[in-house]
C-alpha cells in the first residue's frame, strides 16, 4: 500500500494518544493533565483522519498532513512536560508520527 510508513506512524500515534489520554485521568493531580488530555484527543482524531485520508489515496491532502504534523509536536511538547511513563511513551511516538509527517511533507 502507498504511504504505508506513514500511515503505521499515523494509527501507532493515535493509539498512544488514547492511551496516554485514558491513563491521565487516573493521575493524582488530574488539573494538571487537562491540557495534555485534550492533546491527546485532537492529536488521535487528527492522525486517524490522516491515516485514512491516506489509505483511500485521497488528493491533495498536503494541508492535512501538514496540521497533522504541528500537532503532533504539540502534543509531545506537552507530554514531554510531564513524569508518567505513558506521557513519555507518547511523545515519542509523536515525534516519531512529526517527522514521518514532515518526510511526506517535503
């Protein structure tokens, strides 16, 4: 399938956005994951919605990717901010989505 490296990136990302979101709401000090859960929802939606732009070769969708992208640098920014294990897991796989993203990109 085309783009098939991509779009892996895309649902690996997704699915430790849910996770990372869903694993939030048991930390002790839930205020402070708030911004982080909302990331993570937008961040899955929107590596979701690529991935399946992307597996029906939909055309022109270099906007998609590339809010795709930013986002994903947002999301690990913040994850980064924080000690969980799942926080961290996450940002990496955002970066790791970022960069494929932005390899589609250029």
């Amino acid at each position: 399938m085309r783009n098939q490296e991509l779009i892996s990136a895309l649902y690996n990302c997704a699915a430790h956005c849910y996770h990372c979101a869903d694993a939030c709401l048991d930390e002790e000090d839930i205020k402070m994951m708030v911004r982080c859960i909302r990331l993570d929802k937008i961040c899955a939606t929107t590596c979701t919605a690529t991935a399946e732009a992307l597996a029906v070769d939909s055309q022109d969708i270099s906007g998609l990717v590339r809010y795709c992208q930013e986002i994903c640098q947002k999301c690990a920014d913040e994850c980064e901010k924080h000690k969980s294990d799942h926080c961290k897991q996450c940002a990496e796989a955002c970066r790791k989505c970022a960069e494929a993203c932005s390899q589609y990109a250029a």
